[in-house]
C-alpha cells in the first residue's frame, strides 16, 4: 500500500473519533443538564430511577470538560478508573449509575467505535 494513502486513511480515523468524542460529549452534558434540572419528569420518563435519584443525584450539571473526557476514555477504551463525578464525589459505575438516559448514550458512543474503524 502507499504510504500516503495510509497516512489519509489514518488521518481519517483520526478525525472521525475526533469528531465523535466532541459529539458525545455535548450529548453527554446536554442530557446531564436535562436530568439535573427535571429529575421529576426524567424519572417519568424512566430516564431516572427513583430509588437513587435525590441521594446520589445532584441538582447541578457537571462541568463539560468532565465529559470531554469521560467521552475520550470511552472513545479510546481506555476504561474509566478513578473517575469521579465531579458535582457528586461518586465514582463512575455503569451499574449504579441512576441515569439511564447516560447508559444509552455511552452504548451509543461504544457503538460508534465499531463504525469509525470500519470505515476508515
């Protein structure tokens, strides 16, 4: 193969998990804002379980670079050890966490990692 065009398909990889990392994490902030500030209808929505909502879930959004880089830990695999949240001190467990509508979105962006390395 040219090595120019191993270096542009590597450049493409690059850019499209760029560009999914940015994505993720404005979908991950923004549902974090919803949440926060309509716990009672994300839990009607069964976006929030109601048995952990007003213990471990704060009312106040985490900031975006929190989600910067939870989205680059997802998107390079690298795992999510000593990640804490930064509003409620609680680390980050897939299981405990109460917010469904963030479950779906990492599966999402888990997801995305099988499409950008198969098209590039």
């Amino acid at each position: 193969m040219n090595l120019a065009i191993f270096k542009k398909l590597n450049l493409r990889f690059f850019y499209v998990n760029i560009i999914f990392v940015i994505l993720f994490a404005v979908l991950y902030y923004l549902q974090d804002v919803f949440v926060s500030s309509h716990q009672e209808l994300a839990q009607k929505l069964w976006l929030l379980r109601k048995d952990k909502t007003h213990k471990n879930y704060s009312d106040q959004p985490s900031p975006f670079y929190y989600y910067m880089w939870f989205s680059l830990m997802t998107q390079t695999t690298v795992g999510y050890g000593g990640a804490d949240n930064t509003v409620t001190g609680k680390a980050v467990t897939f299981i405990e966490e109460p917010n469904r509508l963030a479950k779906i979105i990492n599966g999402l962006q888990l997801l995305s990692i099988l499409f950008a390395v198969s098209i590039a």
